[in-house]
C-alpha cells in the first residue's frame, strides 16, 4: 500500500518529535540525581528508540 504525501510528511513529523522526545529523556537522565529517577528516563529512552526504529 502506497502512502499518500501527506500521510508521508505526517509520519516524518511524528518521527521527528519522537527524536525529540527521546533527546530529552536521555538528558534528563543525565541530569538526574536519584539513581531510581535515571533508570527510569533511562528505560522510558530505550523504549522510545526501539519504537522510533521500527
């Protein structure tokens, strides 16, 4: 099935807010000064980049 352009640049955008997401998790993580905190950015990050490459 062929997506349509828009559908297209939609997709791109959502991905792209994803990658933000994801930045923000890992700094956040970096930045955390609970190790409970940090594990979770941590996992929540991982999550994230597994979803943003499939």
């Amino acid at each position: 099935m062929e997506l349509s352009d828009k559908e297209k640049k939609l997709l791109e955008d959502q991905l792209k807010a994803e990658y933000i997401c994801m930045s923000k998790y890992k700094l956040y993580s970096e930045q955390a000064g609970d190790p409970q905190i940090k594990n979770i950015f941590n996992l929540v990050y991982q999550q994230e980049a597994q979803h943003a490459e499939s």
